[in-house]
C-alpha cells in the first residue's frame, strides 16, 4: 500500500493510479471512475484510498485530493457506457494518457452540478472516513 509521503508529494494536477495499493500503469484499455470523494488532507485521502482497498485513482489539483474509485476496462464503448452511467466527465486512455469525454460538450452551471458530474462528494456525505 501507499503511504501518506506518496499524497503529501504529489505536485499541482499530479496523480496516479492504485491497484491493491500498488502504482500501476497500463500499456492499452482505459480507466473509469465509478464514484470518488474529495478529500482537503492527505491524511483524509490516505483514509479514502484504505476505503476503497487501494484500488482507486488520486490527483491532487488546488489544494484537494481527488479519489476516485475506478477500474481498468478493455474497450472504449463498455468505459463510456460505465463512464456515462456514472455521470463521470471523461475516461483516461491508458495507450497516450489522453481524455475521452463522456458527454461531448457540457457547460456547468454551478458548482454543485459540477461536483454531481464528476461523482464526488464530500468524505462526511461518503462516510468513509472519520472526521
């Protein structure tokens, strides 16, 4: 499993990818996220990532953790399905590490819309953590 030096040195729009805790990088297929939780500590995203048995995506982007629950999936058409079903924003192609996004063009009209698209929430609304 990661440790909380692993979070604490991601850089600004830096992450990564866990498999049973481990760093893992695929060579093809792509990468949907199921559900997440936003975290505003690194102690409270080493706790998310527990949750969710170390197999999960982390990035770190203005001061908050993002920690998505996601899973590799083989084909383009089955991950936006998943992607779409979820309301997530874009999938990850592992060959380039480029986006695919789910719904086209959308625009935001607030924040909460924004927060319910990209399926996360607060840690005390998931409760998986202690707070």
């Amino acid at each position: 499993m990661i440790n909380i030096r692993t979070i604490r040195n991601l850089k600004e729009d830096d992450g990564l990818t866990l498999k049973n805790g481990q760093r893992t990088i695929y060579k093809s297929g792509w990468q949907v996220a199921t559900e997440g939780v936003e975290c505003k500590t690194a102690e409270e995203a080493i706790a998310a990532v527990r949750a969710y048995k170390g197999t999960c995506g982390i990035w770190y982007s203005k001061g908050i953790y993002y920690i998505d629950k996601s899973r590799r999936i083989s084909t383009k058409k089955e991950a936006m399905k998943i992607g779409r079903e979820c309301k997530q924003i874009s999938i990850l192609k592992w060959k380039d590490m480029s986006l695919a996004y789910c719904w086209g063009s959308f625009f935001l009209k607030n924040e909460s819309v924004r927060y319910n698209t990209l399926r996360i929430e607060s840690v005390e609304g998931k409760r998986l953590l202690k707070t």
